[in-house]
C-alpha cells in the first residue's frame, strides 16, 4: 500500500482511538456509514444535467470534495477493520474489469459485460 494511504489509515485509528469509537467501527457500521455519505455526495448532483455535472462552481467544488473525503475515509477505515489492502484489491479489480470489458467489444458502449 502506498505510504500516503498508509499514513491515512494510521491517523484514522489515532483519531478513532482518541474518541474512543473503534466500538462502534464494526464492518456493517462503517458500511452503513459509507453508503450515507456517498448518498449525499450523489445529492450535490441531483438535478444537474450532465454539462452543469461537469461545471461546478467554487463552492459546490469544495463541498463534493468535503463529501469524497468523507467516503473515502470511511472506506479506508471499513477496509482497515477487514484488513484488506485497497490498493491490492483494486488491482486485481481492474485485471478482471479489463478481462470482462476488453477493449475489441466494449469501446465506446456502457453495455454491461454480459451484454458484449
């Protein structure tokens, strides 16, 4: 794992553990807690076309970057918790996506790969 997410990671068990939270860390809560906060990362969106999507302003831009936070520290706890390197596993994530979606069939279409 890279030393900056490493690093993340080390001062989210600092800070949980100052607040004495890991009780409340378990897996299915900080699931729970993941799909909240990309829910309202998904509400700064609502009702944008997709050019307005493209074009935030200054502030919205500061606001979704507060809500990726969020996710992605939730995620990065949740995957502490399991034990399980993101990075690793979002490697081998792509070598499958690439083998399900290769390049020949699936250029240019959001059909889902059963669908190739």
């Amino acid at each position: 794992m890279s030393k900056d997410l490493q690093a993340l990671i080390n001062s989210l068990r600092e800070f949980s553990s100052q607040r004495d939270w890991d009780q409340f860390h378990s897996p299915k809560n900080l699931a729970s807690a993941l799909t909240v906060e990309a829910a309202e990362l998904l509400e700064h969106f609502q009702w944008l076309t997709e050019a307005q999507s493209r074009d935030l302003p200054a502030d919205k831009r500061v606001a979704v970057g507060e809500e990726m936070a969020d996710v992605l520290l939730y995620l990065l706890r949740l995957s502490d918790q399991l034990n399980i390197d993101l990075v690793e596993a979002a490697r081998r994530k792509l070598t499958l996506n690439a083998a399900k979606y290769p390049v020949d069939r699936s250029r240019g279409t959001s059909k889902k790969y059963t669908e190739l």
